[in-house]
C-alpha cells in the first residue's frame, strides 16, 4: 500500500530544488553575480564613479591655478602705485601719507573675491552634485591660482631694485615702487569664497535626495480590530 501522492495544486511554492516541467535534473538557486548593482567589483576594483570625481576635481585644479595669471595681471593694471623719490642720501616715500600700499592689498582681496564667485558658479554649473573631491579642488585651486596671482604681479610690475631704478631715473624724479602684498592673508580670499558660494549654491539649486514614502517596506498594515474584538476571554469564547 503506497502513501498517498501530493495532489499538484498543493505543491510547496518556491521550492529552489523542485525538478523542472521537462524532467530534468533539478536546479539550484542562483546567486547574485559578485559585484553586480555598484559599488567595489570582486577583486578590490575602486568604482568608477570616484575616480571621474578625482579626475574632474584634478582638472578644476589646474584651470583654476592658470586663472590665477589672469589675476595677477588684472592686479597689476588696477592696483594703486607708491611713487618713490631719491636723493643724494636714500630713497623715500614720495607721500609719507599716501594709502596706495593699503589699496594694492585691497585691489588684490576684491578681485580674489571676484574670481571665487565666478569660479564657484562655473563648477557648480558644469556638475551640480558636487562631491568631496570637487570640493576640495576648487579651494586648492583658488590657493595655487592666488599664489600664482601674487607671483605674476610682482614679476612683471616694477623691479624691486629699488636702488638701481632711482641712479636710472635720477635725484628728484619720481619712480613706482615695487608692487608687493603686505597682507599674505589676502591669499585666502579665492578660496574661501569660492567655498562659500559653492556651498550656498549647492544648498539652494542642489539635486535633492527623494523623501521616503511613509509606510514604504514596512509590509502590509495591521488588520483593525472589528467591532467587540476586545470582548470575550483568552480562548476565543464569549464570557
């Protein structure tokens, strides 16, 4: 006498072992493949979406350190000149009174300033999800493109022999000094606001993660309890 067989419509569901329609041998689950959907592949690889992040950050870098010729030029034709005048003895200030030492370090801070503004919008503009090594490239950027700013100015405005420059010009001929930046703190103007309006931008105009729906992967709700469920004992009969 046999056990009696399954009837099919009350077969287990998903079984991973269950033969297949055609007879054949059966199957195992299949696993997902390794690496599959993101993140670092099996052998270590790194993901390639940080990589494009370093390169963009790399090449914002060096766009904005060759920038930094375009300052220094621009502080160099704006920046106020101190006259200097010689005589027998030395050589001294034309204006004893004169701020035009203060203005050049001005001029340099308004037009670093400037230059983080557009900076920080034209980066924003080419990638708004922004990332930590954009970030990172832009102040940088700013730091190398001051530097680079500062070194360009004094190269090419007047000679810093100052000596020199009065026995050319003469006893009692006014001549410029030498452009220099008395506050090296200036150099920081480019990167701090260009931090500061990324920041801004990307707080106002930046991709927004979706809020999640409430209620979502939490499984169906809970059945509500009907009319007298509360009453009645523990089995189920009514007192």
């Amino acid at each position: 006498m046999t056990a009696p067989l399954t009837p099919p419509h009350q077969q287990p569901p998903n079984d991973p072992w269950q033969k297949s329609d055609a007879g054949g041998a059966p199957q195992p689950p299949s696993e997902p493949h390794p690496g599959h959907g993101g993140g670092t592949a099996a052998g270590g690889e790194q993901d390639p979406s940080i990589s494009t992040e370093v390169v963009r950050a790399a090449v914002v870098v060096l766009a904005l350190t060759v920038l930094g010729v375009a300052l220094g030029l621009l502080w160099l034709w704006l920046a106020p000149r101190v006259p200097l005048i010689s005589t027998d003895k030395a050589v001294f200030l034309k204006d004893t009174e004169g701020e035009e030492a203060v203005g050049a370090d001005g001029t340099f801070v308004l037009l670093a300033l400037a230059f983080g503004v557009v900076s920080a919008a034209l980066v924003f503009w080419f990638n708004r999800r922004g990332g930590i090594p954009l970030v990172i490239g832009l102040a940088l950027g700013g730091l190398l493109g001051s530097l680079l700013a500062w070194g360009v100015g004094v190269w090419i405005g007047p000679t810093g022999d100052v000596v020199e420059r009065a026995r050319e010009v003469g006893q009692g001929v006014a001549f410029d000094a030498p452009l220099k930046l008395g506050a090296k703190g200036a150099l920081l103007a480019w990167p701090m606001a260009a931090l500061l309006v990324h920041l801004g931008l990307t707080a106002l105009f930046g991709p927004r993660d979706p809020e999640p729906e409430w209620g979502a992967g939490y499984g169906d709700a809970a059945p509500m309890p009907g009319p007298g469920a509360g009453s009645g004992t523990q089995d189920g009969t009514p007192s």
